[in-house]
C-alpha cells in the first residue's frame, strides 16, 4: 500500500492512494452501486462524471451470483476503474445479521478481483446499549485479526473498521487496536443514523476521537457519508474517503441534492445549479417526466453535485482556505453550525496538523475564528518565542492603526515621532483578535494579512483583552502605559490591563483620548510623557 500526502489544509489532505488498478487522488467519494439495479451505469460513472473508483456490495453479490464460474466484480459492473466492495456491515446494522461467515466474505472479496475490500465487520449503531457497544468492538477486532492470514498476500486494499457507536471512549479503544493491526485504510462505522438524525456535532466527536488515535500514514474512510453538505466538515477532520447511495435514494424521492443542503423537487421553481442536466432542463420539465426518467435525471444531478463538491474541497485544501470553506457551508443548515463550533473545540489538534506554509489572507468573522490554526499559532509562538528590546522597561500600548502593515502606516510614522527620545518605551498595538502586536512583528503572517468584521461580537474583544492582559504578565516591563481610545473595546482593555497589573504590582497610567492619531492627541500623549517620564528620555 502507497498512500502519499501531497498537500494538508487543517486535518485535511490530498493524497494518492495507489491500488493495483491505478492511483486515485483524495478526497475520494465512492458512489454506491447496487450490483443489480443502478440509475446511472457505472461506466457512464467514470467516462462522463470522473468517478474514478466506486463501491459495490459484495455480499448482494454473493447471495445473488455467487455459484457463477470466474465471476468478477469489473467485467460485472461493466466498469474500469477502482472498485470497493463492501462485506455486508450495512445489512448487519439494517437487519441484525446477514447469512454470511466472516472468512468466506474475505475470501469471496478476493476470488472476485475486489481492488478495496472491508472485512465483515459487527456495527455498533446508534443508541446501542453499553454491553453490545463493548461486543461489537471485541467482535469487530477478533474478526479482524482472524482475516490477517487471508489477506497477507492479497494485492487488494483492506479496510479496517472502527466501531464504538458514540460511546466515545470505545471508539479510542477500537481505533488504537484497530491501528496496531496491518490493515491499508482504516474506516469509522456506524455513522449512517447520526448522519441521518442530523447529529452533526456527535459525528464530530465519533470522527475526531478515532481520527487522533489512528496512524496519520493511512487513509481513513467515513462509511456512508454521501451528502455533499458535509464533505467538507468529514474532510477537515481528517476523512479521505467517504461512500454513500444517497445520490440515488434521494432521487427516488424526488430529492434535489445541493452543497447546502437537500430540497424537494415539488418547492422548487429554478434549478440553482449549473450541471448538465440543470442546464438542459427546468423544474417544470423534471416534474412532468415519467417516473423512472426523472429519477435517472435526478441521480445524475445528485452525482454531479457530489463530484463537484469533492472538486471545491480540493481547491480549497490546495489554496489554504478549507477552513473559509467549512464555515460557509456550515451556514447551510443550524445542525452544521452546531458543529463547526464543535469542531473548534478540537483547535489545539486542527492547528497540531495544520501546515505552516500557506500564507494566505485571512477573513475573520466572529470569535469562532480564533479556533483558527493561525491564530493560534501566532500566540503560541509570541508567548514562546518573543521577547521584548532588552532596554525597554515601560510598554506602551496603542491601538493598531487601520492601515496594515502598521510598522509602513503614516499614523505609526507620526507616533514614533513624538515618542522620539524615550528609549525606554517599548511601543505595541492592540488589536482585535491578536491582543498585543509588537510593530517589528507586525509585518509577519498573519498580522498584517487578516480582514476582521465589524462590529466586533463581545467574545472577540473580551478574548482580545485578555490576551492582551496575558502579554502584560508573561513579558518583563516594569510599567504599562496605555494610550487609548473609547470604543468598547479600548474600555476593556483597560480593565483587563489594570486587573493584571494590580496583581503584578506593576504601574499602570493612562490616556484616554477621542482620535489617538489625530495631531492634537498625539500632542497630548507628548506633553504626557514629557510630565511623567523625563528621567526615561535618553
């Protein structure tokens, strides 16, 4: 198994999975096809939407044509590319059992040229009792130690579940021993009624628990995952495949699949997308159809919105902006809202692997964003890194001027000029969502290369204050005087200024003025040093 990173954005990456059939890039959405009956031939699948691999069930397969001579899954499906099979976990979580015995599911797999094949796994499902969580688990890594010496010499990719459900702790357990295990992919399952239920933020939780116990050199695949709202969340969090049928069921019921969410096809009246079948025909067209047509016509939406999602996440993973592009689809819906604000809760890991290379401009909406690996970056390495000039003993804050970079902006020229001969000050900015910015630093990423919204919501300013208060007591001034304005923020400030310097027993003065770069204020700050600080002047 080669499985190599080419780009990462967050927990997500791009990679190429090499199989015994051909490289395929990740993120890889495999569309289910059902052996028997499919809307959209599978060869139609790779020649017009790029479904470069694809996932068939190899159980169906078995009960159905298993007594046929030299059967095999490619010339099956009438399809060239990637195949995976899946072992009939989906009808054990469906139906409670399948007739079928683990070691004849492996060997089948291989006997019919699957290029991925998954062991047949026991799923935990949702809301299962404590006691059957803890047996699928034992049961899912006896069956998957047991297949080892059938798999050894197979030149297919084999899939390794995790199981657990959302008792979290059982999830850890299966994925650490699930890793000790030398399987090719490894995959969370049970996520279908989640996913279904709307449950986003315990997927969160389910994917991110097994994702930061699993070896980060494997792919690892989100079984049944097949709504193009979520690609991007399953991608941030590390997810490189991901599998559904929901581009056909969802057609039968006349469902219209978008990157924001599913719509009726009976409450639309235009089609707000620009696939081939949109632009072909109109909402009034597809209604009118014969049954079979329109739900042929609608799969091939589905799938085409599907692919181009996976393309959009890509692009995003590549430029560095996967995190803008998770935060607008999960606008999409308030389920996805609930968890993008879990997700963040997992910052300190999204920055752990998140690259450092993509010095890309940055929005920053509301505090959510501080969540961002480059905003924690950045105030991980000032407290670690910085240290003040070795003669300043008095930091003197300001508000950030609004040009940027600050250290080139007329407004910090004309400070400077009137901070002329005060050796010992130390001049820094605050600004939202930093807190302090030493002038020489200002020009290094991402200081200088963010766009902040105004108003600022109360949680920025209040985490702005006291990141600020913070630099006050990790850095070695003697005294701080703080020359501000009156927006709500300069007020916090100052109460978080003057808390922290209570408790340090450092001096605190301050100047409060309207406009702090207007010439008269500038002057005021002058005449304020000169009455206070002469013996500082060099």
């Amino acid at each position: 198994m080669s499985f190599e990173i080419v780009d990462r954005d967050l927990l997500g990456r791009i990679g190429r999975l090499k199989t015994r059939r051909g490289v395929v890039e990740t993120p890889l959405f495999l569309p289910v096809v059902n052996p028997l009956t499919q809307p959209i031939p599978p060869r139609r699948m790779l020649e017009e939407f790029g479904c470069k691999a694809l996932i068939t069930n190899a159980y169906i397969i078995k009960r159905r044509l298993g007594d046929q001579p030299d059967l095999e899954v490619h010339r099956l499906l009438d399809y060239d590319g990637v195949i995976a099979t899946d072992s009939g976990g989906y009808q054990i979580l469906v139906y409670g059992d399948v007739e079928a015995d683990p070691l004849e599911i492996v060997e089948f797999q291989k006997r019919i040229g699957s290029d991925i094949a998954v062991i047949l796994d026991i799923p935990t499902g949702w809301e299962t009792s404590r006691e059957r969580a803890e047996w699928t688990v034992r049961e899912t890594l006896r069956r998957a130690e047991d297949a080892l010496p059938l798999i050894a010499e197979s030149d297919a990719l084999w899939v390794g579940p995790v199981q657990g459900g959302n008792h979290l702790d059982l999830v850890e357990f299966s994925a650490k021993s699930m890793s000790q295990l030398p399987y090719d992919i490894y995959a969370l399952g049970s996520p279908t009624k989640v996913m279904e239920q709307y449950l986003f933020s315990t997927l969160v939780d389910m994917v991110m628990t097994a994702k930061l116990n699993l070896p980060v050199n494997r792919p690892l695949h989100l079984f049944g995952a097949g709504h193009p709202m979520i690609f991007a969340l399953a991608v941030a969090m590390g997810c490189d495949i991901f599998d559904s049928a929901a581009y056909a069921l969802y057609a039968r019921e006349n469902r219209y699949l978008t990157p924001r969410g599913t719509m009726k096809l009976d409450n639309l009246e235009y089609l707000p997308c620009s696939c081939p079948i949109c632009r072909r025909y109109d909402a009034d067209e597809l209604r009118e159809m014969l049954k079979f047509e329109r739900e042929r016509l609608l799969a091939e939406h589905n799938l085409y919105v599907c692919m181009a999602e996976v393309e959009t996440v890509k692009q995003a993973i590549s430029e560095g902006g996967l995190w803008e592009l998770l935060e607008a689809r999960s606008r999409g819906h308030p389920a996805l809202t609930s968890a993008f604000r879990r997700l963040t809760e997992y910052r300190e890991a999204l920055e752990r692997w998140s690259p450092t290379h993509k010095l890309r401009g940055l929005f920053y909406f509301d505090h959510y964003d501080l969540s961002r690996p480059e905003i924690m970056r950045h105030r991980r390495r000032l407290t670690m890194n910085y240290n003040p000039p070795r003669r300043a003993s008095i930091l003197l804050l300001a508000p950030a001027p609004r040009e940027k970079p600050y250290i080139r902006s007329s407004d910090y020229r004309r400070l400077r000029e009137h901070l002329m001969g005060f050796e010992k000050l130390h001049l820094c900015f605050y600004a939202p969502p930093f807190g302090v910015v030493p002038p020489e630093l200002s020009e290094t990423y991402p200081l200088s290369q963010i766009e902040v919204a105004e108003p600022l919501d109360p949680e920025t300013m209040r985490r702005t204050a006291e990141e600020t208060a913070r630099y006050i007591e990790e850095k070695p001034y003697e005294s701080v005087i703080l020359y501000r304005g009156s927006t709500d923020l300069d007020i916090l400030i100052e109460r978080c200024c003057r808390e922290i310097c209570d408790s340090l027993e450092k001096r605190i003065w301050v100047l409060e003025v309207s406009n702090p770069y207007s010439e008269a204020s500038l002057r005021r700050l002058r005449e304020f040093l000169e009455d206070r600080f002469k013996d500082h002047k060099s």
